[in-house]
C-alpha cells in the first residue's frame, strides 16, 4: 500500500511509521502555514517566529493524526483485530489491520473511535486556546491545532467509503441487510461521488485562482475515488476465494525437471509438449530449484544440447513454497505482493502443485459469472478492506 517507510517508535504496542510521501505534506504544511496563516493571524514578527509556529503546528498535527489512528487500533485489538502498525503518508494516516472486523458492531465502533478522538482533541485545545490571551502566540497555535482537528473530524465523517463515515454507513447497511457485499457496494458508490464532487470542485478552484487548494482538492478526490474502487473490487475478490485453499485450486502433478536434464529435452519433451513455461527442479523427492522460459532463452540455443538444467535454474525462494493446506486468499495476497509470478505447492517434502495468478482468477472469473461468492456474505464474515484511513488537508 505504502512506499519506503521509516519506523520512529512503538506505542502502545503498536509500531508508528512514517511512509516517505509525509515529509511531502509535511513541507507543504510548514510552508503554507509560515508564509500565509500565522503572518495574517500574527503580523509583525519575524520569518523565523512564523517558521518556529509552523513547524509546532506541524508537529501537533502530526500527534493528532496519531492519536486519531491510535483510537482506531485500541478499538480494534478490543475486538480482538490484529493490527499490523499506524502509518502516516500524503494523504493523512491509516491503521493497518491485518485482518477483517467480525460484526456490523464492530466495523461501526472501530470507524467511528478515530473522528471522536479528533473532536475530542479539537474541544481540548480549544478550551485551551480560550482560556490563554486573544491573540497571543500560544492561543493561536492551539486555535489552530483546534480547526485542524476539527476539520478532520467532520471530514473523515462524511458518509463516503472509504472513509470514516463511509465505513459507518457501510456498518449500519450491513446490520439492516446482512449482506456485506451488498452493502460495501452501496457505501462505495457514496465514495464515488463525494470523489467527483471534490474533484470538480478542486478544478473550479485552481480555474479560478484558488491555488494549491484546488490542485491539492483534485489530489483527495482521486485518492478517494480509487481506495473506494479498491476496496469494493478487494471484497468481491475475497468473497469469491472464501473457504477454497490452496489445494482446490493449484494445477495439480506438475510437470518437473532433474538437474541433470539437458535444455534440449527439457524444451522438447516437457515445455512445448505439455505447453508450460514454468518448471520445478527436483531431484529424489527434494524441490532444488525453478527454470522457466526466461532463463532458458538467456543461453544460447545453440548450446541447449549440452547445458544441463541444474547449471541454469533458479534457486528456489522460500516465500514461494506454500501448503495445499493455505488459504487461497492467503496465497493471493502473496502472488501480489512477492515478486514469485507462480508458487510450488509443497506436500510432505514433495511437489503437489503448481499455483498461478492466472489460476486464482480464472476461478474469481467463473465465480463471478454464476453470480457471487459461496453465499451471501453474512454479518460477522467480514471480507473488508482491511484499513481505516484518515484524510487531511495542508491547512484549515
């Protein structure tokens, strides 16, 4: 989901990172705020005092997007969810749960803990800001910590998957119906709009003078309109592979190669003959390595007669043997995010199977002609888009 990341600490058990496309809002945060907002709300101080309240607001914002994702997670480990760490990129924060929430119930109290945080905040530093001076320094920072916090409360609510208030909606549509993908599909098409309406607005801003904040409008509509995509695709992909592994799926009794099997003969009598480009290396029983077509054309042909398959395979990569007992979701998850293109399916020390990409759509795709999943997705089977994003803006 993310690019580089950098982990800064743990807290409370769960590790916060920092994905590299922050320090872009970052920057962009501390220069709108340094150049325009704290010199119209305090004139006549120096570039400095404006540049030192920029980077405090930053910072704030950045505690808050924290404690906004944090609520989600300690909601979501109440309810017994893995989370695999809170993360901050471009567009705000996300608590990574590394599975899906079990209940309407739950999915609606994990969404709605991270928007009452932030309002929680806002009301705590706008108390603060109207017990200081008006107009002093530190009243002004905090009013400002106040909005943004604010702001991101009534925004993450908008009832638009997959945002907070999307995922709200999306948990009520599923108490009332029982049918999840239904109702990811109807809490997505709100995301869809709320997409095209941020972006049209985002363009009649920049057309009109509106500077970064149209371009910046353009960029959330965009972020919005494909996490909303994603996740409803996500749901209707995981609710076609529920309850198959592995072993319902592979291509069984692969052909296979010994390392002493000259380039020749295994072109010949295994590759064109069986009409496969991908070959295990096996030798008394034991998975020695991979060749597949690549690694063939990268010796000459003219040396095919006398090269021997162990002198070109691949070694194997651990990630890319699985068991025919793993979940074919599980193993999804692993062809896209690896860089294997196929696994061998390994069963008591011997080759089973082979597993493609191919192999798993191909059954998504007939699943899907007959009409769905395995059944209706029912409550408490969640098959979700495993995350809880918040969304913010350079500034208020």
């Amino acid at each position: 989901m993310f690019g580089p990341s950098i982990k800064l600490f743990d807290l409370l058990g769960f590790p916060i990172r920092i994905d590299a496309s922050w320090f872009v809002i970052a920057a962009l945060i501390v220069w709108s705020l340094s150049s325009g907002y704290f010199p119209q709300a305090l004139p006549g101080m120096r570039p400095m005092t404006y540049l030192a309240l920029s980077m405090a607001a930053m910072i704030g914002l950045f505690g808050s997007l924290i404690l906004h994702e944090l609520a989600h997670s300690l909601v979501a480990r109440r309810y017994g969810l893995r989370i695999g760490g809170i993360t901050l990129f471009l567009f705000g924060g996300v608590a990574e749960l590394s599975e899906e929430p079990k209940s309407a119930a739950s999915e609606f109290w994990i969404a709605i803990a991270g928007p009452a945080m932030s309002a929680t905040l806002a009301l705590a530093f706008g108390l603060g800001a109207a017990t200081l001076p008006e107009l002093g320094t530190l009243a002004v920072l905090l009013g400002y910590l106040a909005a943004v916090n604010l702001m991101l409360a009534v925004f993450n609510m908008l009832p638009a998957f997959p945002l907070d208030g999307g995922r709200v909606l999306r948990a009520w549509l599923w108490q009332r119906a029982g049918d999840l993908q239904e109702a990811t599909r109807k809490a997505s098409g709100t995301g869809v709009i709320l997409a095209a309406a941020l972006m049209g607005l985002g363009f009649v801003s920049a057309m009109s003078g509106g500077g970064i904040g149209g371009f910046w409008l353009i960029l959330i509509g965009f972020f919005v309109l494909t996490a909303s995509r994603s996740a409803y695709q996500q749901l209707v992909l995981r609710d076609s592979l529920r309850g198959r592994r592995v072993g319902d799926l592979m291509t069984p009794n692969p052909q296979t190669a010994s390392p002493e099997m000259r380039l020749a003969t295994l072109v010949d009598q295994i590759m064109l003959a069986h009409a496969v480009s991908f070959v295990p290396v096996v030798s008394d029983g034991q998975i020695l390595g991979q060749i597949d077509t690549r690694l063939v054309r990268s010796v000459p042909r003219a040396t095919w007669q006398d090269r021997d398959v162990g002198s070109v395979m691949a070694p194997i990569d651990p990630n890319s043997l699985i068991s025919p007992q793993m979940t074919a979701q599980d193993a999804l998850e692993r062809l896209t995010k690896g860089p294997a293109r196929k696994l061998i399916v390994v069963d008591r020390g011997v080759v089973c199977g082979v597993l493609s990409l191919r192999d798993l759509l191909g059954h998504i795709a007939v699943v899907q002609a007959l009409g769905g999943g395995l059944g209706t997705v029912q409550a408490g089977k969640a098959m979700a888009l495993p995350a809880h994003k918040s969304i913010l803006r350079p500034q208020p």
